[in-house]
C-alpha cells in the first residue's frame, strides 16, 4: 500500500512538470475564462 502511494504521488508530480513544459496551465485558464464568459452571457 505504502508504494502504490508514492508511486502515483511521483507519477502525478512527473504529469504536473510535462504539462507546465508544454504550456498546458495557459490553454486550462482560457477555457476557463471563455466558459465562466459565455455562462454570465458575455462571451
């Protein structure tokens, strides 16, 4: 059980660091603007 934990913690974390190589946080947050736009009926 111990090793399944720290296996998926490093697993997660390797994910975390390809996606901020790769600029994914920037694509995430312009969905999220263009969402919470088109709910309040501006966009």
């Amino acid at each position: 059980m111990n090793k399944a934990k720290y296996f998926f913690l490093i697993l997660s974390l390797a994910l975390i660091g390809l996606g901020l190589t790769r600029n994914e946080q920037l694509t995430v947050l312009r969905k999220a603007i263009r969402i919470c736009l088109e709910c309040i009926g501006i966009g």
